[in-house]
C-alpha cells in the first residue's frame, strides 16, 4: 500500500477511486465507504483512501486526540482490506486554508488522478469545512468523475459514527462497540518483559504498553482474545496499572492466555476486548490477588466456552 503524506506535492500514477473521511475506527460506516471503491479495482482504479493527520477536530483543539484506532493500526487494517493508496493529508495552518474548490480540483483531481469518489452525505472538507455533498456533485457533472454519496450507516435505530463508538468504549460497553465496528476492538503492541509476577503465581501473563493516542475502555479485567501468527487465543486480559504490586501511574495491557507456554518476548500482538467483566482493584496482599486471578481465568473459561458451544 502506498502511503502519501505530501499531497500537494503528489502526481499519482494511475486513476483512483477514492473514499474521503476521518475513517477512525474504521466501524461499520466506513466499511461501507471502502466497498464502493474497492470494487472498481476491477475497472482498474486503484483504491485510494483520503484522511486526515490529525483529524481536523482535533487539530481545531474540539477533541483531546485519543484515537480508535493508531495511525499504525489503521494503516495496517486498511493494507489488510486491499487499499492500495492511503492519504494522511497533513492538517497545518497551510493545509487547513485550501479552499474547497482547489481541494477537489488541485488535490483530488489533478493529483489523485480521482475518476469515483465515495464520501457521506455530510462529508466537510476545505478551509472552514465549507466544501460539502453539493460541491462534489457540482464537480462531478463539471470535471467528469463519479460521484457515490452514501447516508449514514445506523444500527438498532441508531447512527454509527466514531463518537458513538468512542462513547461506548470509554464506559466499558464492548459488545456494543464490537457490533458497532463489525470486528473487535484491539489494542497492539510488542510484548515486552514485565515483572514476572504472573509467572511466579503460576499465571504467566503477556504484557503491552499501548501507545499513547490509544483510547482505552475503563481499567479492569476483560474477556479477551489475542491475534499472534495468524493464529487466535482465548484469553483474559487487564487494563490499569496494577494498584496491588505497583506504584506505577503507566497503564498497562496484561494478558492471559489459555494453554499457551511461548516465550514471545519482542514480537507483535493485537489484543482484542471481548466482554467487561470487573473493575480493576487494590487488593489486602498478593494471596487475594492470586484468589482473585484464579476466579477470573476459571470465569473467563466458561465465557469462551459458550461462545464455542
């Protein structure tokens, strides 16, 4: 996939399709947005998306800049899906300016070589926000390409976006998040050498630090399951910061895995939250603690079972 930071700058080889959005998360809205332009790969076009770094709510200071999704992440979910060209068009003072008019004809036109576009019916881009749905569909009948505007994706009655997503994942609602996506919600990272205390329980536990822009569900213990090599684990995982062993304020990703005793130090991970199931708690002494992660790994057992049976 190849990745474009300086569109002003771009002349792309090749005709594109290009889906426009903040594309956070990547929920259930935005997978509608890619299957319009990934089916015209076989007219030849070539999959472009068109985002945003940061997102322009962000860059405005209207949000704190936790992220569904990293910009790795993304990156590596939409290379996944066949995305062949993603744009990061980089949101400064300079860029923000662009009027609507050159964003579609300088930008998107002559650039991006775009012959499709998908977007939402209430996609905002340009210097204000001011280009919209009408501009595209002016330009369109003007410049000559296609032009697929798609309304909002709902779900029991309700409008996905990346803030009912984020909504729910800030109060620990994971399924609702999980349907709300069409897959998991993950964290990656690189499994790194904790303090080894799982290990001297007779519980070893896989540990992440996840980045900093990572919006993370409240801490707690979580039914879980764990992408590593193609392969997928059940598992029990915790997010927080251990009150019971440490003093430490960095939030941590603590994860348990059933019948699994690999050394996988360095390698990536993507942890996937599957159900809430406490909240995180200082405990009298390591004993209760030990009780505790018994009574978690014997209950998160019975969860992954019943989703088997």
């Amino acid at each position: 996939m190849e990745i474009i930071t300086d569109v002003l700058n771009c002349q792309l080889n090749g005709e594109t399709a290009v889906a426009i959005g903040k594309f956070d998360g990547l929920h259930l809205g935005h997978q509608r947005l890619l299957q319009e332009i990934l089916a015209l790969k076989k007219e030849g076009l070539k999959a472009c998306v068109f985002t945003f770094d940061p997102s322009p709510a962000v860059f405005f200071g209207l949000a704190d800049g936790k992220e569904l999704m990293t910009k790795e992440e993304k990156r590596k979910a939409l290379q996944e899906l066949g995305v062949d060209v993603l744009v990061e068009y980089p949101m400064n003072p300079e860029n923000a300016a662009v009027t609507p008019k050159n964003f579609v004809e300088k930008l998107l036109w002559e650039g991006l070589h775009v012959r499709f576009i998908a977007a939402g019916t209430d996609v905002s881009f340009g210097a204000k926000g001011a280009g919209n749905a009408q501009l595209l569909e002016e330009d369109a009948s003007k410049l000559g390409y296609r032009l697929k505007l798609i309304e909002k994706v709902t779900l029991d009655g309700e409008e996905i976006s990346s803030s009912l997503v984020r909504k729910h994942v800030e109060q620990g609602n994971m399924e609702q998040v999980n349907q709300l996506l069409g897959m998991p919600y993950m964290i990656s990272g690189t499994v790194l050498h904790g303090k080894a205390l799982g290990r001297k329980l007779g519980m070893p536990t896989l540990n992440l630090i996840p980045a900093q822009s990572k919006l993370l569900p409240p801490n707690g213990v979580y039914f879980s399951q764990v992408y590593w090599k193609d392969k997928i684990y059940p598992a029990i995982t915790n997010i927080g910061k251990k009150p019971t062993v440490s003093d430490e304020e960095v939030i941590g990703v603590e994860t348990y895995l059933y019948d699994f005793a690999e050394e996988i130090y360095g390698e990536e991970i993507r942890v996937a939250l599957l159900s809430y199931k406490r909240p995180e708690m200082r405990f009298a002494n390591v004993e209760e603690l030990k009780t505790q992660m018994a009574s978690d790994i014997k209950a998160g057992k019975y969860y992954h079972l019943s989703k088997i049976d």
